[in-house]
C-alpha cells in the first residue's frame, strides 16, 4: 500500500508516494540519493544508519518512512553550511576520530545533537549516548575525545 507524505531533509520539503514498510534509511539513501546514510546491520544496532529527526538520532533502517510525516530530518550531507565544516566535523578531523569513514556519519550526527542540546556532558554520559554506534578501526579513544572537544569548543 502506498502512502504519500511530506517532510523536510536538510532544508528542502520532500513529497513522495512510500510503501507502508519502506524504511527511511531506504528513502533516504536508494530514492532521494542521500548516501552518507549508510545501511550497517539492519537491525538498529551498528548506528551507522543515523540521522537527526526534529533533532533526535535515529536508526533510520528501523524507522519506517511514513513515520516522517511532517518532520525535520537531517542526513551528514545537512551538517556542512555554506561549505563550512561543522564544529563536530572539525573535532573529528583535529582528533583523528575517523579512519575508514563508514560509521563516521552517525557519530557525527549523534555528537551533533549532544552539542545542539546545550547540555554539559561527563565522559561517561558520552558513552551511554554513543552506546548505539559501531565502529571497527578506530578504538573510540579518538572519537570520545572528539566528541568532548565539540561539546567544550
């Protein structure tokens, strides 16, 4: 059964016709091109599916795209403006937080959020928030300390 809806990705509205069991990672990455959302496990447990809707991580392989219904939905590709890296971005860059790259875009949608939220975070807090990403390269040293210095900048 197909549903038609409307939502916003990194500013721009979208109106598509979705199947009831389309998941947003689907929409996002396979229809509208959005390929830094990147499909890990599947099953909501890798992270490397993140984005921001209405300003919340999500596991976008396990949230089905008639849920976005009038939603804000940031993907990696929405956190650069105007050419300008993000000040996530840039810590991640100055840490050595990224390796090969591919759980890169939802931890820095995640770390996004935390700084968006204007809240102090302790390093164990951190990690609870972090808990939900993968990453096989880099020993989450270098992404914790990235993801404190974005918060502290």
């Amino acid at each position: 059964m197909l549903k038609k809806i409307s939502f916003t990705v990194n500013d721009t509205p979208v109106t598509l016709e979705v199947d009831a069991g389309e998941t947003l990672l689907e929409v996002l990455r396979n229809r509208l091109g959005y390929t830094g959302v990147k499909k890990g496990c599947g099953v909501g447990e890798c992270g490397a599916c993140t984005v921001l809707i209405d300003g919340t991580p999500v596991d976008s392989c396990i949230y089905l795209a008639v849920w976005a219904e009038g939603k804000k939905i940031i993907t990696i590709e929405g956190i650069a403006k105007n050419g300008e890296l993000s000040r996530v971005q840039k810590a991640f860059i100055e840490e050595g937080a990224i390796q090969c790259g591919f759980c890169t875009p939802g931890y820095v949608l995640t770390a996004t959020a935390l700084v968006e939220s204007g809240k102090k975070y302790s390093r164990e807090e951190i990690k609870r928030e972090l808990a939900g990403h993968l990453c096989r390269c880099t020993g989450y040293q270098n992404i914790l300390r990235a993801v404190e210095k974005a918060l502290n900048d």
